[in-house]
C-alpha cells in the first residue's frame, strides 16, 4: 500500500472537515473510534457474511469496497490523530486462516485493544486484521487504493454540500 499517499489524503481532508466544523482543537479520537466500529458493522452488513438465516446473496463487490474504504479512511485518521507516521507503518498481513465471520471479530477486538493501548504495534495489529478482512472478501491493493481515491473525493463533495 501506498501509505505516504494515502496518509497525505486523509490528513488534508480530515483538516477540511475539522476546519469547516471548527474541530481543529478537539480530541475525536473517540468519536473516531465509534465511527469505525459502526463503519466495520455496515461492511459485515453488506456481506452477509454472518447471516445464517437469509439465503439473499452478498451485495456487489464494487459495494462491498466502498463500504470497506470507509473503515479505511478512519483508521487512516486514527493513525494521524494519535501521530503515527506512515513511515512507520510495516505490515505482515499474511493470509488468515479465518472465515469472514470471525475475521470481523478479530479486526473489532484489534479495533477495543487500539482503543485502550493508543500505541503503534496495537495500531498495526489493526490495520493488518482490517487488510486481512480484505484479503478475505477478495480486493487486491490496487482496487483499495483506487476506491480510497474516488471516496475522498466524493468526501470532499459532500463537505461542500454541506453534507
Ligand atoms: O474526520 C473525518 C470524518 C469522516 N471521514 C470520512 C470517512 C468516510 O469515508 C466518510 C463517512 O462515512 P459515510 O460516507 O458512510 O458517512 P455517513 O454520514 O455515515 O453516510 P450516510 O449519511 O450515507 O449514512 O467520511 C474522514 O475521512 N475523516
């Protein structure tokens, strides 16, 4: 992954958002946080992945990638919020032997134990659950970055619409 660029989009647009909504001196780590749990939550939501009751088929893939560069987009902000440089971002994603289904759970508990140790190795322990949930749904690096690249803008849109 191309992480100086994805770090360098995310900080400008997380910059705009909290410029126009005059956050640019609070803490949303927190907020931050939930946001990428109930992000993770409509990810799973679109591929069914759990639904042992319903024989509906998962949504598209191309839906499927939006909903999981939204999750990308605040990890990003996380890792900039807490100060991490995208230098320091060295992963092993190495193939799970999980099913979706617990793949979820494992990036939801790598998501609780960020939360409560703030540091780098919890932080990359996330990133590479969240990049091993992809590897499980079937999206290569390239068709990430090119759905993080269109929803950022589609980010910036919003804001000026006073989304
Ligand atoms: O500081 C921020 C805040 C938000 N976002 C991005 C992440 C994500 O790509 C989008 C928010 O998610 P979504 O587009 O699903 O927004 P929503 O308000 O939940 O959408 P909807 O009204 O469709 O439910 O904004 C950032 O990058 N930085």
């Amino acid at each position: 992954m191309q992480f100086e660029k994805l770090f360098e989009m995310q900080k400008a647009l997380d910059r705009h958002i909290e410029e126009k909504h005059g956050l640019l001196n609070e803490d949303l780590f927190n907020r931050k946080v939930v946001a990428l749990l109930v992000e993770i939550g409509e990810l799973a939501n679109e591929t069914r992945c759990f639904k042992f009751w319903s024989v509906k088929p998962s949504s598209a893939k191309e839906v499927i990638l939006e909903e999981f560069v939204d999750g990308i987009h605040f990890i990003l902000s996380l890792g900039i919020e807490c100060g991490f440089a995208p230098a320091q971002i060295e992963l092993n994603v190495h193939g799970s032997s999980l099913n979706a289904t617990d793949q979820f759970l494992r990036v939801y508990e790598q998501v609780n134990i960020f939360q409560q140790a703030k540091n780098l190795s919890s932080y990359i322990d996330l990133f590479a659950a969240y990049l091993g949930l992809a590897e499980q749904l079937g999206f290569t690096e390239e068709e990430i970055e090119q759905a993080y690249f269109r929803k950022n803008e589609v980010n910036y849109q919003r804001q000026q619409n006073n989304y």
